[in-house]
C-alpha cells in the first residue's frame, strides 16, 4: 500500500455506528482450508435453546406475579431468561467467502436472508476507531450523565465509504479480531484507537494512519 493512498483522505475518521456494548459482542472464526471467515455472536445463537429461554423466563415470571415473589436473583434471572433471546435475535453474523467472491450480514430469525453484501474485491480496508458511548443513570433526584469507551471495527471500500461491522469496549479483542481479519483478506488495518484522556484532532489522526502504514 503506498503512502499517499488517496483512499485515506476520502475516508471519514468519526464514529460511524453511534452505539456500542460493554461487552465482546461477536468473535471472528477462520477456516482457512474452507476460504471463510465469519464474526459471530457470542450468545449461542441456537433457535431451540433461545425459545427455551424466553419461555423460562416467561414461566417464571408469570410464577413470582402468581406468588408474589419479591427475590432481586429470580428478578434477575428473569431478566436475563427474557432478555438474552430478544438480544440475540438481532444480533448479525457477517460471512466472508471466498469461494463465492461475496461477504454479507444475516440474522437467526432469517438465516437464508442477506441483510447487506459485497463484494470481497471492493474492501479497501479495515478501520478500528474509538468513540465515547454515553449513558444516563439516576441516583434518587440525580440524573448523572457517564460514558464508555468503545471501538469500532468498519470496513472500507476504495471509495472511502465504509460499513460497521461490531462495536463494543474490549479493544484487545476487537483489535485482534480486525488484524485476523485483515490478514485473512490481504488488505491493510487503519487502526487509530488512543488513551481517551489524549484528545486527538482528525488531521492527527489522519497523520497517525499514514505512520502507521510506512
């Protein structure tokens, strides 16, 4: 890749995605024999065993309405039964194939559906940015406002445009997802994550990409 790769001033370096979880959301799996990558959640995305969940956690709570249960676990574990399978239904898998030449997203609720797909030749780039996620909590009559560090890992066409594929707080992990990944499509990474307490301007930022890549 040259220095003066005009794709790098053409590509927009804030956060594409404005969201992010705090947790590892997806994890990349190579079979290299096969000439496939997939990222993919980390809840088991397994149909039956999420069903399973959501009707325990239905059980159980029509269980403590019934005997007016008041234990903050079973509430939590309620919670838990209810909510993983809600969330794991809209999570996306992202498939990379060579054999086809295609990438593309696909959810559990429509396995056979591409959401989004391209073409594995127009992936200029791998980019992992970070950004700040701000939450609200509210502590009696106090609204406090906090916030998280995240990172995004997007990919980059050769016209700059760009597609977020996860986004979450684990940067050791995300970083080593979009090296995988990037050595598995034989294009190079635009990674520009810093300390949070070191504010960068884009045109730094810009300028780190272009170091890095020398």
């Amino acid at each position: 890749m040259e220095n003066d790769d005009p794709v790098i001033t053409r590509t927009n370096w804030t956060p594409l995605a404005l969201r992010g979880h705090s947790w590892p959301t997806h994890r990349l799996v190579i079979d290299e024999a096969g000439g496939w990558a997939e990222l993919r959640p980390n809840v088991p995305l397994n149909r039956p065993l999420l069903i399973l969940s959501e009707v325990s956690g239905l059980v159980l709570l029509i269980w403590q309405f019934i005997t007016d249960g008041q234990g903050s676990a079973f509430a939590l574990l309620t919670i838990l039964l209810i909510a993983t399978p809600i969330f794991g239904f809209t999570l996306r898998t992202v498939v990379f194939d060579f054999r086809s030449g295609w990438f593309w997203e696909q959810r559990l609720v429509a396995p056979s559906k591409r959401l989004v797909e391209g073409r594995l030749s127009s992936i200029h780039a791998v980019q992992v940015i970070p950004e700040r996620v701000f939450t609200g909590d509210t502590y009696g009559m106090t609204y406090r406002r906090t916030f998280f560090m995240s990172y995004e890992l997007n990919l980059v066409n050769h016209r700059g445009g760009r597609l977020n594929l996860i986004d979450h707080a684990i940067l050791s992990w995300l970083r080593q997802d979009a090296h995988r990944l990037a050595q598995f499509l034989d294009v190079p990474v635009w990674d520009i994550t810093w300390d949070s307490d070191n504010a960068q301007t884009m045109n730094e930022l810009k300028m780190q990409v272009l170091d890095n890549i020398r």
